[in-house]
C-alpha cells in the first residue's frame, strides 16, 4: 500500500468531539492535533494538520473528529 491514507473516521473507543469549530491563527502554526491544552484522557498519537492547504482553511483530525478552521 503505497498510497495508504489515515482513516478519517473517529478512533474505536474514542469519545466524539463537539460539532464547534475550533478556531486557530497563523501564530498557532504549524497545527497539530491533539493540542497541549487538550485533556490527557482525549489523546492520540500526535497529527500534523496542513490546515494551511486545505480547503476553506478548514480541516478535521482524522483520529477524533475535532474540527479547525484558520481565522487568519
């Protein structure tokens, strides 16, 4: 599998996100989820976002769901 893509639906087991965006600026760059403010029992294995990139500036964790859109 050359080409293999990370899953993008929620971990098994993992507690759903809320539906809100969160809101992150170019001085929070590069993104990555989960956060360092996020809770300890809501961690995965650390993803880098290219929220930069991505349509809209909008773009979701692949292991929890968590939603981000960059404001600036």
């Amino acid at each position: 599998m050359a080409n293999a893509q990370p899953e993008t639906r929620p971990a098994r087991g993992a507690p759903p996100q809320e539906a809100a965006l969160i809101q992150v600026r170019r001085a929070d760059l590069p993104l990555h989820c989960p956060r360092p403010d996020d809770s300890l029992w809501n961690m995965h294995p650390r993803v880098y976002l290219p929220i930069q990139d991505a349509p809209d500036h909008e773009i979701t964790c692949p292991y929890c769901g968590a939603r981000y859109r960059l404001e600036d």
